[in-house]
C-alpha cells in the first residue's frame, strides 16, 4: 500500500509540473495573441485618425498644382475639348 502511495505522489508530481508548463504556455500564447492583435489594429486606428487631415493637404495641393486652386483642371477649366473639337469640323 505504502508502495501505491509513493508511486501515486510521483506521478502527481509529474501532473503538477505538466500542468505548470502548460498554463506558461497558454499564457505565452495569450499574450502574443494581444500583441498580434495590437500590431494589427494599432496601425488601422492610427491612420483613421491621422490619415485624412494628410490626404486633405495632399490634395489641396494637388488641386492646386493643377490649375491654380479653382478645382478644375486643364481639360474643364481651358476649353481644352471644346477647342480639340472645334478644330475637326
């Protein structure tokens, strides 16, 4: 009985340790999954939130580059296609 006893605590043992391992595993994996998932949402949130004041300078000058600020272009603002056409009849 003694010998059941004694075999029974090392094999207990050995569950306790398998069992510490896998929770640190767990744990480990836990942790990388915030880590994944802030280096995934992190960038998305910042470029919501600093993206469009950006892409706004950008086009304004863009729309400036092209004609001066009216916000039209060459083609709509000069009569470009309507000279184009007038010239062929």
């Amino acid at each position: 009985m003694e010998s059941i006893v004694k075999e029974n605590l090392e094999l207990t043992k050995q569950v306790l340790e398998y069992v510490k391992k896998t929770r640190r595993y767990i744990l480990f994996g836990q942790i990388l999954n915030v880590i994944k998932i802030v280096l995934i949402i992190g960038p998305i949130v910042l470029a919501i939130i600093y993206l469009p004041p950006i892409l706004r300078q950008f086009l304004s000058t863009y729309s400036d580059l092209l004609d001066g600020g009216t916000g039209s272009t060459i083609l709509q603002g000069g009569g470009f296609v309507d000279k184009l056409f007038e010239a062929k009849q």
